[in-house]
C-alpha cells in the first residue's frame, strides 16, 4: 500500500503525520522495528522528526490520544503512549491518557490476513471524551490501517469528528 492509498482509508481523518515510510516486507519491517525500539536515540529521533511534521498544525490540534497496547505483551513497553508523551513534551499538546481504551481482547493482529483483522477488532474500543475536540490519534506503526479504521469510527460514532492521526512508520509494501 502507498501513502495515497493510506490517506484513502481514512477519508474522515483532517491529517496524516508520519516520520518515515518503510517499504521492504515484514521480515526486515520487524528487525527495522525492533532495532528503533530498543534504542532510545533512534526511537527518539523519529519522534522529532514527527514532531516537525507536526509543528505547523499544532495549534490546530486539541489533545493527543494513543492507540491502547495490545494487551498480550505485559513487559513491552507501551510504544504508542511513549510516542505521544514525547509529541506531547515537544508540541505543548496535552496527552490524554486513556481517551480511548480496549473494552475486547483481541489476537494479535499483525498475524491475520486483512478482513480478519477487521473482524476481530471490531467494536474493540470505547470512547473515554466528553467533548467534541481536535484529537491527533498516535501509534508507532501503521501497517494494514484496520485499528486506526475502528478507532476512528468509534471516535466518529461518540460525536468527535476532528481527527488527526500521527503515526512514527507507516508499513507500505
């Protein structure tokens, strides 16, 4: 998938922010990964370079959420909410922890094919806002999009239709 076809899955979505695009297939796309993540200086140069992306819209831009950790993993750290505590430091944004939480549990879903993972993520999230504000949803990796998808549309079906998403790697391949 390419940047125009990512921008396509989210036609609700004002802004796409993403600090680099990987576009090898998922072997190296997990070494890639996991060599950014446990290296503090890498994980914390793709947060500026998003942060720089991000900067001209900042004042647009109301709270950050993050995607909720699969919850699989106890002793991984959550990337995601790291990822928007970081943005959050570097933008004067504030960071609203627990805006969305995961009310199913879920497989893992970088191991099922496309439809699969819209199945099994479906009416996987709540929304925890009260007001209609401008959220830039964060996560650190977009692969197949299907989480953000629901995430979004569960945002949209509580009245909160002004979404940004950032996102550290985009997946195209």
């Amino acid at each position: 998938m390419n940047i125009d076809e990512f921008k396509n899955l989210f036609p609700s979505v004002k802004d796409l922010y993403y600090s680099e695009v990987f576009n090898e297939k998922n072997e190296s796309f997990c070494s890639f990964m996991k060599e950014i993540k446990a290296d503090a200086s890498k994980f914390n140069k793709q947060a500026s370079v998003l942060a720089e992306k991000i900067k001209s819209s900042a004042g647009n831009i109301d709270i950050f959420v993050s995607v909720p950790k699969f919850g699989g993993e106890a002793n991984e750290p959550d990337y995601s909410k790291i990822l928007a505590e970081k943005l959050s430091d570097k933008l004067n944004i504030p960071y609203r922890t627990n805006a969305v939480t995961k009310v199913k549990k879920t497989k893992k879903l970088k191991m099922l094919a496309y439809e699969e993972r819209l199945k099994e993520i479906d009416d996987a999230f709540k929304v925890c806002l009260t007001q209609n504000l401008h959220i830039c949803i964060v996560d650190d990796v977009l692969s197949s999009g299907a989480t953000l998808r629901e995430i979004i549309k569960t945002f949209m079906n509580a009245g909160i239709n002004k979404i940004s998403i950032a996102v550290m790697i985009i997946q195209a391949q």
